[in-house]
C-alpha cells in the first residue's frame, strides 16, 4: 500500500473517541502521565511493528498479521489469530460507540444510552452504505 494510505489508516485507528476520552480522563482524574499512556504505547506498538513486521509483511506481500502468522505456522494459528484480531477491534468498536454515543449525550442533552444508541446507528448505516 503506499505510505499515504498507511500513514492515514494508522491515523484514523489510532485518534478515535475511545482513545481521546480515555486520555482526558485518566490525565484530568490522576496525572498528565497516567493520560499519555495511551499514546506512547500506541506510539511504541507502531515503532516496534515497523521494525519487526512490517518489512517480512512487505516481502511477503502480505495484508494483515494473521496472514503472516498462517503463512509461517499454518492455518489453524492464521483463525485464531484473526479471531484474536476480530475480538479486539469488537472491542474497539464497543469503546467508541461509547464515546461517540457520550459526545452525542453531551452535545444534544439526551441520555447517555440514546447516544450510544443512536451512535450504533450512525455507524451501522455508514458502513452499510460502504463507507
């Protein structure tokens, strides 16, 4: 993929609303270091896939890590790392619609629950349409 695309799609994974208000809040409730956690692992996790994945994945002209895995160690370790992989971006997705929906809650005076709710929707209908 070329290195915009890269560089954007990291990006848009990385700056999401389960990572900013989760920063906030742990920098406002504890410390500003407690709040940069977040992004200085994130920031760790790249530089360290870069160095020890991303060139072998290049090579191999491969998309995602689970590829590599199958490609080395078979395809039973390919489906379970990919259910590994589904079950934290279900996770992610869970923590956003959260953070989304308490935006929406904040924002139009509607219950936290409506906002999720109507978050859940949002997203669903973006996706739906291709987006």
């Amino acid at each position: 993929l070329p290195l915009g695309i890269v560089i954007m799609t990291l990006g848009s994974q990385s700056i999401d609303s389960n990572a900013i208000l989760g920063n906030a809040d742990l920098s406002y409730k504890y410390h500003f270091y407690d709040g940069a956690v977040i992004p200085i692992g994130l920031g760790l996790s790249l530089i360290l896939n870069s160095i020890f994945f991303a060139g072998k994945i290049n090579e191999e002209q491969l998309l995602t890590l689970p590829d590599l895995y199958g490609s080395r160690y078979g395809k039973l370790v390919e489906v379970i790392a990919s259910l590994c992989t589904i079950v934290s971006f279900l996770c992610l997705l869970a923590g956003n619609l959260v953070g989304f929906g308490l935006i929406l809650s904040y924002l139009f005076d509607i219950t936290e629950s409506s906002g999720i709710w109507i978050a859940g929707l949002v997203v669903w209908g973006y996706t739906v349409s291709g987006g």
